[in-house]
C-alpha cells in the first residue's frame, strides 16, 4: 500500500483553489492513498466565514473530490467543515474512496489558547472505521490523538491504519511526535499524520506530515514549515509482526473501560454482578442462540450488554456461570 502525506498551505475562505492545488499534489505521484490536512479544504481561521463554506456530503467540492478518486482508482482523506443540519456543522474528516465516502466527525474541538472550535463546531461522540481494500481505517484529527481511548476503540473495531488530520500550530509541534510512537504501539496500527502548513493571523502550522509503522518506528517525515509530502510503501505483513510481538490488542481489558466511564460520569454506573455478567460473556463462543445465565437478573443485564442476544434465561443461583447454546455448547464461569 503506498500512501501520500502532504503538508499543504491552504488559501483561507478559497475552496476551489485548495482543490486544485490538492489535486496538483495527487498528479505528483501515484498513490493509493493521499492525505492532506485539517480543514484543509477551507484553512483553518475561517471563523464565522465556516457556516458559508460548510457543505452537505453530497456537496461540490465532495463531488470534485469523488471525481478524482475514481480517476487514480484511489482512496483521499482531507479536512472540511461539513453541515449537518441548517447552522450545525461539525470539523470532519472526509474519506473518498473509488467505491464511496466515508465521514469522521471530530469528537475533541479545541478550545484553549488560540483555538476557538466550540465556538463554531458541533462536538462529535464515537469513533469511525472505513474497510477499503488495503484494510480497516481508523479517521481521527488533531487534538483527538491525546485522547489514547478513542484510538484504542478504531483499534479494537479492527483498525489497521489510522489516519490524523490536523491543523497544529508550532507550539504544539513537540506535543504531538511524543504521543504518535506510543499510540502505533498501543495499538499496533500505523499511524499516519498530515499537518497543514503556512501562517493563518497569529497562527503558524509546522507541517511535518509523518508516518509511523505498528512498532513505533518513525517511517517518513515531511518537511516543516514548508509544502511537502512524502510518499511511503507499506508492509502489511508488519501488522502481524507488531501484534505477535506485543500483542496489546490481545491483552486489552474491556473492564478497565467500564472503570473510566464511572470515573468520567463521576459515578458507579455497573455495580459488581453486571461487571461479573460482562466478564462472563468476554468468555463467549462466537457462535451461539440462547443463553442460560446462572446467577440473577444483574448478572444477566451484564452479559446481555456485551453479547446482544435477546434469549437469555436466568436461573437463580450463587454460583456465577452461563451456558451459551448454539451447534455446540459452551459452559464459563468466573474463577474464584
């Protein structure tokens, strides 16, 4: 998979412009992917001009875009505001793919120092990840990849690559290349940025597009403070070697999430017996249709949460096990 990360200096508030010179980076090289930059469709200090350039997913510069992907028979994530409904739009991360699109929303908008995004941006809540022919894609920007749950979640949804758009200011430069190593080893996943570049009002973007391979390596960078990109191969075969190496997907424990969100809600919001359902059902064949949870209706509550399934009879009992039924029958139960 050869992939292009570009650092683009985008003319505020001109769409077509940005197009043009992103699609002038594309003729540069053939890839199967090219990345370019946060909101690099519009720039980044547009403020209220934001609510004028927003479009629909089925918008003209999208349409451009599609045009072009379909073209190279090639795969384009880039930055735009994106609206949703009349006056609600949100900072996004569009993937153009030769077959279709895909949409990020971001979750964590800025808003400390210069950045102002709340002000005009609608915050997202949930993670995204885009099969394409190469693999599962994980779409992420900016300021989100200091959150290491939300990249651990594209992770576990089956992320190969993923993929931060961004618009980081030079005081931000050293931030960000100590969080990319570690978030390719958590999740053993390449990780590839495209940063902006150029000075927008008191604001100047430090470029330096990079990529990282799943055990941390640093791949390629771009240059900064000036338009570049940087063209890599990548090995797939990598992943496997990553994740057998260190397996932290594998050893990922889904009760320490449920931990974080009762500290988040500053709360207990699962007391102990839906815990110990949850734990059951982690031990779950993958094929199963009913489900006899030995225990009471918490512990029931609990797996039904993870497994979904609709039949689950509760027999009541102070041992703590369940029996999923199917083809074959799988018996678990917790350890003492």
């Amino acid at each position: 998979m050869k992939v292009m990360a570009v650092n683009m200096e985008p003319k505020v508030g001109n769409k077509k412009k940005n197009l043009k010179k992103m699609a002038r980076f594309m003729d540069k090289e053939e890839a199967d992917l090219y990345v370019f930059g946060e909101l690099s469709l519009t720039g980044y200090m547009c403020k209220d001009a934001l609510f004028e350039l927003a479009e629909s997913l089925d918008g003209e510069s999208i349409n451009e875009m599609k045009e072009i992907a379909k073209q190279k028979n090639a795969s384009i994530i880039f930055g735009m505001p994106v609206e949703k409904r009349k006056g609600i739009i949100y900072n996004a991360s569009i993937l153009i793919k030769p077959d279709g699109i895909g949409i990020y929303k971001k979750n964590y908008l800025a808003n400390f120092g210069p950045f102002e995004e709340k002000i005009y941006f609608k915050e997202s809540n949930n993670s995204s990840v885009f099969e394409t022919k190469f693999g599962k894609i994980g779409l992420c920007i900016c300021y989100d990849i200091f959150f290491p749950e939300l990249l651990k979640s594209m992770a576990l949804k089956g992320a190969d690559f993923i993929v931060c758009i961004s618009a980081s200011p030079s005081t931000s430069r050293q931030f960000f290349e100590k969080v990319f190593p570690a978030r390719a080893i958590e999740n053993t996943s390449f990780i590839i940025y495209s940063n902006i570049v150029g000075e927008e009002e008191n604001l100047v973007f430090w470029g330096g597009s990079q990529i990282y391979d799943p055990m941390g390596n640093l791949m390629a960078r771009a240059e900064y403070f000036k338009e570049d990109y940087i063209i890599q191969d990548l090995d797939l075969d990598l992943i496997k070697d990553a994740r057998i190496a260190r397996p932290t997907l594998r050893d990922t424990k889904p009760d320490i999430f449920l931990d974080l969100y009762n500290i988040a809600r500053e709360k207990e919001v699962f007391n102990d017996d839906v815990k110990a359902g949850i734990k059951l059902a982690a031990m779950a064949p993958k094929n199963f249709e009913e489900i006899d949870v030995y225990g009471n209706e918490d512990i029931a509550f609990g797996v039904k949460i993870v497994t979904g399934c609709k039949k689950i009879n509760v027999i009541p009992s102070n041992e703590i096990r369940a029996v999923f039924k199917g083809e074959e029958e799988k018996e678990v139960k917790l350890k003492d």
